[in-house]
C-alpha cells in the first residue's frame, strides 16, 4: 500500500506567521506526492482542532503525519492519543520543530528562515516514507520486591517509601543489626549477582551461610560510605583541617568557625593517595551559605576543580555567590598548597584570573567523598558502571540524580554519603519514590525505538556487547547478537559501533540519517 | 679503477677472463684449500670460496679466501643472504674488506631446505639485489643501510650471478638490469648446456646494452657422466640441458673425456660471443681439471697486468 | 585471529588515485572483528576516498562491498560481476582475501587497503596483542601454555635473557618478558622442572622457514571423482 | 564567492544536544541560517560514515553534539561520539582535508549560550575554507 501523509502545520505561536509565508510552505509540502491532506491551523493544541485534523485523517485514510510546529514535547499528547486511535502508528507521526530550529533562532532572517523551512519539511516528508511501523510491547513484572542494598538512614526511607507506594521491600543489610522498617529485613546477608533486567530481575543473595535466589522488579543500591582519614599534604600543613561533615555538625550545636573559612574540595589534590568517589557539591554550597549568613563579614572561600551545581543548586550556587561566598577554581597540576611554615595561609592558581592567590585560613574543612569499597561488589553484581574514582555512577540529571544508568536501579545513600541525616533521607526518599512507582507499574513496556540485528550480517565481534551500557546485546543461541529489547534503551550506541553494520536502530537508521543530511544539504538556505 | 683486483684490471683491459671455483672443505682443515690453491695458481685470474654452497655447512668463504691469499691468488668471496642478515653481512663486507679480500660475489643462496641443516632458520633479510644495492653504497658513499655513516669505506670490487635458464625467461634480462643497476660490476652466470638458449639471453642483454656495464663471465661446468647430465637436467631448478648433450655422454666411449671436451667447446664458442668477457669454470670437486681446460680453451698464459 | 590495520589513508589515496571504477571490497571474518576491513569501514573508506577525487577534482567512481569471507572463493564469486567490472579492487581483507580475489581473477588489480599484522588476541575492546606466529610445532604444552616463539623478541627457547627487567622486556619496556610470565606460570604449576633442562635448537622446518607450507587434510579433500560431480553440477 | 552561503551539518543528540539548541531559541539568541540540525538519539549513535558522507554531500563543516561527558542521558554515549568525531578526523587529516571541518562539541539543556557558540565557530571554519575540492573560502 503506498503511503498516505497528511501535512499538519500550527500557526499559534506569534512568530511563525510573521516570519514565514505560511501558504508557500503548505505549498511545498502539499505539492509532494503521497501527500493526501494538509491542514494549517490555529493551534494544534486545541482538543476541537485535534478532532478536527484525525477526522480527516481518517476520512482520507492517513497512515502517517507531518507535524510542522514545536518539539514533540511541547504538543498535546492528545494529539498523537487521537491518531493512535485512528489507526496511525505513533512512530508514524513526525514532529518537526520549526518554532526553536528556525523561526526563533533566525526571526532576521527572514528569507533564508522560508527556505530553511521549507526544506525541513521536504526532508521530513522524504524522513516518513521511510519509516515503518513499530510496535511497543509490555512484559508483566513477576513480582512487587524493591530490594534495598543497606539498611542505613537512606536505605530505611526508601523502604518505607516505597512500601508506601506498595512495593514489597526487602532490605539486605551486611551487618546483623536491624531496624524497624516495613517489609523484610535480611540480615548477616549480601548481593552475589544480578539476572534479569529492570522490572524482573532475579539477585542471588549470600544470606548467613545459604545462598538464595530472589525475584524483584527494582534494587535499590543504599550502601553506607565514611569519610577517609586526612593525609594529604594540606590536611598535614593545616593540622585542624576537618572533613565537611564535621565542620557542619559543629555548625549544628552552634559552634562559630575561627576566622576564614575555606572549603577545598580534596584533602589531597594530587590525587595520590585517596580515590575520590564524589564531592559533597550540595553541602558546600549549603554550608558557604549558612556561614555567610551567621557571620557576613567573614571570608567563606569554595576552592574547588570545577563547582558542580545542577537544576536547582544553581539557584544554591547563585544564593551563595551574591552572598559574597568565594570560588575559586583550580587547575589539578597547580593544586593550592599550604606551607608548613606558615600553615595560615593557602596558594592558588586561580584558574579564571591566572594568578596565585593567597588565601588566609582560619577553619579548613574538604569536601571529598572516598569510595565505598563495597561500591566494587555491588556494581559488578548488578553490571552497574561504577566512575573511575570508584563511586556508583549515576544516570544523567535529566534521568535522574537518584537513577543508575541501569532502569530498575536506583541509588541513594553511598554516594550520597556525607550529606546530612535530613540529605541521606531525602535521597532515600527520592530512590524509594522512584523504585516504588517503577515496580508499580507492575509491566515493562519496551520495543519502539530498539536497536534490531540483522544476523546475517554479524560477525559475533562483541563489540556491541562490550560497549553496550545496558547489557542490552548478547549472542544468543545462533552464535549472533539479539537485543534484549526489554533492556533496550535506544541510544544507537550498538549500530553506530557495529563494524559489520549489522546493527541499526529503528526509526533512526544510516539511511534515513543520510537521507535527511542529503535533503537539507540540498537546501539553498 | 674501483680496488684494483686482478680481476678487475683483467676486465678492464679488455681481456678474456677466467675464474674457477674452489669449494672449502666440510671441516676445519685448510689443506685442501692450500692444495687446490698450489694446483690451480696460474690457471685463472681469481678463484671464487663459495659460501656454504648448497646450505651444507663448510669452512667459511671469508677464512678459505684468507687461506689461499697466503698461496698467492686472489679469492672472490661469495656472501649469500641465507644465514645473515644485514647487520652481519654489512660487518662480515668490513671484516673482508680489512682482510684484503677485494672481490665479493653477491648471492641470496639455496635455501637450506637443500642442505644439511634443514631444521635451521632462515635470514634472508636481504635478497641479493637488495645486497648489492647496499654494499655498493657502503662502498660508495661510505654510508650504511640503515642510514649510519662510517669512515674508511671497505673496498670492494661486486659481483652478482644470474641465471639466464629460469622462469619466466624474459624476466632474466631485466634482473640482471636490475642488479646492475643496484651496483654489480660483474655478473657470473649459472652453468650454460643449451647454447642456443644463452645465445637468445645474450641478444637480449644487448639490447639492453648491459654488456656495456657489468663484465659477464659465462658459466660453464664440466661434466663426467651422462647420469650427473641427467641429473642436473631433471633434478637441479633452472639448469637445461638439451637432450644432444646428454645423448652425447651417453654414447662418448670415455664419459669423462667427452666432458672436458665439451666444456673446451663451450669455451671457445662463449669467447667468440659478442658481450662475454670471460668464463667462470665450475668444476665441483673435480677442480684438478681446470688447468687442462684452461689451457686447451687457449687461454693461458694469463694475462698479468701492473 | 588475523588482526590487520589500515593503512595509513594517504597511502591509500595515493595507490587509487589513477583508477576510475574502483570497487573497495570488505571481509565479514576476522577483519571485521579486529575493526579493520568490514562492512562499517568499507562505508567510511568508500566515502573518504570520495571526497578525496572531490578534493582533488578527479572523476573516480568508488563502490563498496563486503563478503563473508574473502579468503575463499566461493563468497568472492558472490561479487565477481562487481570485480569484472572495475579497473581496481581495492581489498580490505586481510592478505589472504586480496590475493584469493587476484588468484581468482588474475587480469584485476587487486591491491591492499590494510596491513596484515598478527595472529592476535583482543586483549580489551581495541586492543590485540600477538601470541603466536604460526611456527608450525606447538610447544605451549612445555612454557605454560605461553609462547616464546611469539612473545619473547628473541624467540627464545631457554629462559629469559639478561634484559628481563622487572618482568618486562627490554625491546619494549610495555610489553611483558614471555620468559618472565613463563617461569611465573610454571612456578605456579609446581611445574618448574620442565624449564630446567637445555632446551634443543628449534626445528624450524615447520615455519615458514621450511619453505612456503601447504596444510592438507586428506580426508576433507574431495577426489578428483567428487570434483567432476561437482563441476558437472556448476 | 561572497554570495555563497556555507553549509553546516550539525548532528545533535535529541537530549542535552538539542536541548541546548532549543533553549538557546528561546533565550532570544540567533545563529546562522546555515546549520543544519540532524537529530539522532544519541551522538554514540553517529558513525563517522554519516559525518563523511555530509561532507560528501556538500557540507563544509559538520559538528556532534552531545551532552556533558559526565552526565550523558545514555552514560557513555557522548563519550562514544567524540571518539567517532576523533577517528573522522584523523582520516581527514590523512587525506590533506582540513581536519577542523568536524569537531564534537558537548552541552548541558542549561547552557543556553553554547549552541549560537558553535554554531558561530563552524560557520567561521566553513567560511574560512570554503566547500572541498573548490578553491578558496568567501574571503
């Protein structure tokens, strides 16, 4: 059967009409052959113009969409909702963003803001004959367990947490000591090794002198940390120097620091002799801010490689530099020095100026975080990428602080450690939320944009699998590759590696890649 | 003049040459060397000390040519790339060179597979026409393969051999271009039976105008039986022998005496050949006969020359 | 497994640069393991070289292909109207499979677009070390399954020589001494003794010191009965 | 030639990559007309065949887009990128062709100024040298 677009174009924003002639472009795009309707309204967001388009859609027997609006995101899902039920396959529907890729970034630009344009609408039309169909698919979790690794202050809030939002929760404590929470307590007991993916996992679980399989649909990594022992030079020149945690709790039963404080983010910036897992990023600032404000007057300098404030600490970070606080950053081959001589005073290259600063000190306190050294165990377990300095990595901010980079599980407590009881539990209470509603839904829904093999073409290299960072791609019984399309995360990563191209990612295949370079090289824009 | 060996004045002057081969012995006694060197003194102009000929392992060319230097005639070391590779063949051109050797006969060599050591590894780090290239610029411009340059260059006068009877036939002309273009001076070449053959190389070398630039020095063998005749026509890589010759042995009353006349033949037919500037006598371990062929090809007494 | 390299690509363009219809052809096997010759850089080969002549304003035509297996025939016939039809073959197999294409279709250039190194082992995603050379006579069964025909710059056969230092060897102060990783091996295996004797000069017959080798399986081969049959059926 | 304009392909990650370029529009920036955004899931989905084939196609420089390395919707994946991004241009560099044609870039969704940033440089290094395999830039 041929295909049968239909060509939907949204004037709400004030700009697009203004900047583009609306009807050249519809022109452009109805002119194309298969184009079988094309409609340009008011706002593709209103519920009445949605019924309106998918009415005629499925009068004229549609079987794939160009939306020439804004991103995806920003569209009223009723819209895609309203296809989906007129038979056009969600993957079938292709949104381009003419608003933030064209009209805003080039509203001088008139002339080459219509052909631009325009062209973007070809290559998207080219873009859908070329799509297929596909098709997302769900699993049934087999259980409601959310397993929680350590039974410490975050890992009983995510328990409770996520018993709250109905999960079953099972905590695996190394020590024997137990506390009060909801669900099962395994004491004396720890994690083997992980089977399975996100929503049905199988752990084998070393309980006393037993091992034993469990079934759970999410984990929960929730290990305790410490602090290391302070031995770099600096810690040696500045005799009083005291890890963050501790300046903070002396803060808490209203101690006031001597003179300048200054906050360094190692105890040891060479890097020698500590693996550093994290910073307490968070606390810094928290802590820069408190002080700023008990004492104005005082010197509250941050000096520290790179200050890492995502999302909201941004706001933290803000806070603190308009209260006066100092940062400084530094190079990690001119890390700041203390002399012996005169442990009152600090060095720094200030990266941003290019000159030695001299800080005087009064209170020292640093913001390393050593590595768990059960982080090695648990990560190898459950095949969770750990960071170099040997933390548990975490998914990005836009998947979440308290996410891995694996679905299904999810962190809080050992790299959060030294945040405060209040800090521990609140990320408890982010991974518990998070675990809790995952296991919840109670199905795995994957499938749509998943990477496909095609066998005949792999050479079984494993360099998918080795570079794979959901474990996703494993020779199966033929001897070639097979997704696990539940672990599937469609990044691409697989099909941009394969040296034998026998690995493509749907909806986002070498041709349809090239095909739309080729389009829009072909513009005269 | 580039050393002024014996050899190479011969060429120059214009005069027939005449080089035998002595084999060394298979052991660490020098006396067959000093006795073929008493026997044969005279008779030719040099005598090449073949290397480990065949890849059976005998007393070293460089100390056999030493050996009948102290005799008072003048070696042609052979230095095949099988068992050395550069660093020792640039060393060993040094070490001969310093010895008063002046007369080097470049060759790849019989892989030992043919030998009496099979089981050894090959070098071959160079094949001959790389060997001369090198060697000739050591001597040359003082400078050594990988580059290095060095004082006091050894002074030596190269030769290559070459078969005008191996596959592809056309091809034989232009290795010999080749090697004199990589630097030989003068060429040996492999036994000659089928003259007519030899003769068709030879128009071809002309042409080429290599007559001009390397000294040839026929091959020739002396044969004692028909068998040795079938042998070398049936079992040695690129040797022909054409079925008169054989027949010839076969039906000769005395097989031995067939030979040396066939071979004096030979001679005086390669002498008359336009482009040959000489005969090199290969009679493998019949060397006593050299100084008979020698003189009935008409060739003594040989040319001394100051 | 055959691990090759490309080579570097201004040789490459360079060897190309006076052929018109050129056909870039890639191997499924060994090549495409170790990143070298398949079907992923075939494409980026194929399309550099293109924009080379564009560069360079030549007019070359450039199509890429890939085989199962280039080293044997039957895959390569798979494309032969794709090698008849081109004025070079440029192979990104291993030598093996350039030269079964120039075997099978002796009037074509066929040259090499890689460098055939090593037998090797991908010790991590990218990485291949040698560990053997295919000497003919395996004698791992005596080093602890280590061998120092491969591993040791000497090849040597009695023990480490007097530049293992620290375990590592001297031509190459990254690579392991194969003798030091031996003796370590062996004293492992409370197998020390086999390393205590004067080990004899190696039979290097076997290698391709002994000539080139020719492995035969008489009876894989097909007789010359077979043979018929099965050319009566082609 | 002052009337040519340059052609830019940018292939930016549909997380952080575009993000920034989104974000960027609608802080009220501008940027050249001449890039063209390819969107891909992830810039570890970029195969140094698909930049080559841009340039082929016509593109004067080509730039990857991905998120901050230590904070990738995908983990690795900008890591990934930048190591296609590395081998493209060794190979241009092979070949004679200006090797500043493709660079892989990394943003974060929240850093609004970078993407007019780069997309400003690789308009410049495609002015500066012009389409490959015609002489001379706009100069």
């Amino acid at each position: 059967m041929k295909a049968r677009i239909q060509v939907l174009a949204c004037k709400a924003c004030t700009e697009m009409p203004q900047l583009l002639d609306m009807d050249d472009l519809m022109n452009v795009a109805s002119e194309r052959e298969l184009v079988v309707s094309s409609m340009l309204v008011d706002r593709v967001c209103d519920p009445k113009i949605i019924k309106r388009v998918v009415a005629e859609a499925s009068e004229r027997d549609v079987d794939r969409v160009l939306v020439l609006a804004c991103q995806k995101k920003d569209v009223n899902p009723g819209l895609l909702a309203a296809y989906k039920r007129a038979g056009v396959n969600e993957f079938m529907v292709e949104y381009i963003n003419l608003r933030d890729e064209v009209i805003l970034p080039h509203i001088s630009d008139k002339e080459r803001a219509q052909a631009k344009a325009e062209t973007k609408a070809v290559a998207g039309l080219e873009r859908l004959l070329m799509l297929q169909p596909l098709e997302k698919a769900e699993e049934v979790m087999r259980t409601k367990n959310v397993v929680i690794l350590g039974g410490g202050v975050a890992g009983r809030k995510a328990a409770e947490v996520a018993a709250a939002e109905g999960a079953h929760t099972i905590i695996i404590e190394k020590s024997g000591s137990s506390h009060k929470t909801p669900g099962v307590i395994m004491p004396n007991s720890t994690l083997l090794g992980a089977k399975g993916y996100g929503g049905n996992f199988v752990l084998s679980i070393k309980a006393g002198e037993k091992v034993e399989e469990l079934e759970c649909a999410a984990v929960v990594v929730a290990t305790g940390g410490g602090w290391a022992e302070l031995k770099g030079p600096l810690a040696k020149a500045f005799k009083s120097a005291v890890p963050l945690y501790r300046l903070h709790e002396q803060m808490q039963t209203g101690a006031v620091p001597k003179g300048p404080v200054v906050i360094v983010d190692s105890p040891d910036p060479a890097g020698k002799t500590l693996a550093v897992q994290d910073f307490a990023w968070d606390d810094t600032l928290e802590l820069a801010i408190d002080l700023k404000k008990q004492q104005p007057l005082e010197e509250v300098y941050v000096v520290f490689q790179e200050m890492r404030a995502f999302g909201l600490s941004e706001l933290a970070y803000k806070d603190a530099a308009e209260l006066g606080v100092r940062f400084i950053r530094y190079d990690r081959a001119a890390g700041p020095k203390i002399d012996p001589k005169e442990p009152t005073k600090l060095t720094v290259k200030d990266l941003a100026q290019a000159e030695v600063l001299t800080i005087p000190i009064g209170t020292l306190a640093f913001a390393a975080i050593p590595a768990n050294k059960d982080n090695i165990g648990i990560a190898t377990a459950l095949r969770i990428p750990m960071s170099p300095e040997g933390g548990v990595r975490r998914g990005s901010i836009q998947r979440w602080p308290v996410s891995t980079p694996r679905p299904g599980v999810f962190v809080c407590g050992s790299a959060m450690f030294p945040k405060s009881k209040d800090m521990a539990e609140a990320e408890g209470e982010a991974a518990g939320l998070m675990a809790g509603k995952f296991v919840m839904k109670g199905v795995i829904e994957y499938g749509g944009v998943v990477a496909e093999v095609a066998q005949e073409k792999c050479s079984a290299c494993l360099t998918c699998v080795r570079t794979c960072p959901y474990d996703a791609p494993y020779i199966g019984s033929a001897g070639k590759v097979e997704i696990r399309i539940q672990a599937c995360q469609g990044c691409g990563m697989c099909a941009g590696i394969c040296p034998s191209k026998a690995i493509e990612l749907r909806g986002s295949t070498d041709d349809q890649i090239a095909q739309e370079t080729r389009t829009m090289l072909g513009g005269d824009f | 003049m580039k050393t002024g060996s014996n050899l190479e004045k011969v060429f120059e002057s214009g005069k027939f040459a005449v080089t035998a081969e002595i084999g060394p012995p298979q052991s660490a006694n020098p006396e067959p060397l000093t006795h073929h060197a008493k026997m044969l003194k005279g008779y030719a102009d040099a005598f090449n000390l073949t290397d480990n000929q065949t890849a059976v392992v005998r007393l070293s060319s460089i100390a056999s040519a030493v050996i009948i230097m102290r005799e008072g005639i003048e070696p042609v070391i052979q230095m095949t790339c099988r068992d050395r590779n550069r660093i020792a063949l640039q060393s060993d051109l040094l070490g001969a060179s310093a010895l008063g050797i002046r007369n080097v006969l470049c060759l790849t060599g019989d892989h030992q597979i043919f030998g009496n050591e099979k089981a050894s590894k090959s070098v071959f780090d160079f094949d001959s026409v790389s060997e001369i290239s090198v060697f000739d610029k050591l001597r040359r411009e003082g400078k050594q393969a990988g580059g290095q340059e060095i004082k006091d260059p050894p002074k030596v006068y190269l030769g290559c051999a070459e078969n005008p009877f191996a596959t592809p036939y056309e091809f034989r002309a232009t290795r010999l271009a080749k090697k004199v273009a990589a630097g030989a001076d003068f060429v040996q070449t492999q036994a000659i039976f089928d003259m007519d053959m030899f003769e068709k190389w030879m128009d071809e070398v002309r042409a080429r105008g290599l007559d001009k630039k390397v000294h040839i020095l026929a091959g020739v063998l002396p044969m004692k039986t028909a068998g040795a005749a079938r042998y070398m026509k049936n079992k040695v890589p690129g040797m022909i022998v054409p079925n008169q010759i054989i027949d010839r042995m076969k039906n000769a009353k005395d097989s031995k005496e067939e030979g040396i006349k066939l071979c004096v033949e030979q001679i005086e037919t390669l002498k008359a050949m336009k482009g040959v500037h000489g005969v090199h006598i290969m009679a493998v371990m019949w060397e006593e006969m050299v100084p008979r062929i020698v003189e009935e090809a008409g060739l003594l007494p040989r040319p001394s020359i100051e | 497994m055959i691990v090759a390299k490309r080579k570097p690509m201004a040789e490459i363009a360079e060897m190309v640069a006076p052929y018109k219809t050129v056909k870039v052809i890639g191997c499924r096997s060994c090549v495409a393991i170790c990143l070298a010759g398949g079907e992923k850089e075939v494409k980026m080969l194929v399309s550099a070289l293109r924009l080379k002549a564009k560069k360079e304003g030549r007019k070359q035509e450039f199509e890429g292909l890939v085989v199962e297996r280039q080293c044997e025939k039957e895959w390569v016939e798979e494309v032969e109207g794709k090698i008849l039809d081109s004025d070079l073959v440029l192979s990104m197999a291993c030598s093996l499979g350039a030269q079964t294409i120039g075997d099978m279709y002796p009037k074509k250039i066929v040259f090499p677009a890689l460098n055939t190194g090593i037998f090797g082992v991908p010790e991590e995603q990218g990485v291949w070390s040698e560990k053997c050379v295919g000497c003919g006579n395996c004698i791992i069964h005596t080093t602890g399954g280590i061998c120092p025909i491969a591993r040791c710059a000497k090849s040597m056969l009695n023990g480490p020589c007097g530049g293992s230092s620290n375990g590592k060897c001297e031509v190459n102060l990254e690579v392991d001494c194969a003798w030091y990783a031996i003796h370590e091996r062996l004293k492992l295996q409370n197998r020390l003794d086999l390393i205590e004797q004067v080990s004899p000069p190696k039979d290097w017959s076997t290698s391709h010191s002994g000539g080139r080798r020719v492995y035969v399986r008489d009876d894989a081969k097909l007789t010359q009965h077979q043979k018929k049959g099965k050319e009566a059926v082609r | 030639m002052s009337e040519r304009k340059p052609k830019v392909v940018g292939f930016c990650c549909e997380k952080h990559g575009i993000d920034s370029a989104i974000l960027a529009a609608r802080s009220g920036r501008q940027y050249d007309a001449s890039v063209r955004i390819i969107k891909v899931p992830c810039t570890g989905r970029v195969d140094g065949i698909h930049i080559l084939q841009a340039l082929e196609d016509g593109a004067d420089s080509v730039f990857v887009l991905g998120c901050l390395e230590k904070n990738c919707h995908y983990d690795t994946g900008s890591i990934e990128g930048r190591k296609r991004v590395e081998y493209v241009k060794s190979t241009l560099a092979d070949l004679g062709i200006e090797k500043e044609r493709v660079e892989m870039f990394n943003a974060s969704s929240t850093m609004a100024w970078k993407f007019p940033e780069i997309v400003s440089k690789m308009v410049d290094v495609a002015r500066r040298l012009g389409p490959i395999g015609k002489a001379g830039g706009d100069r």
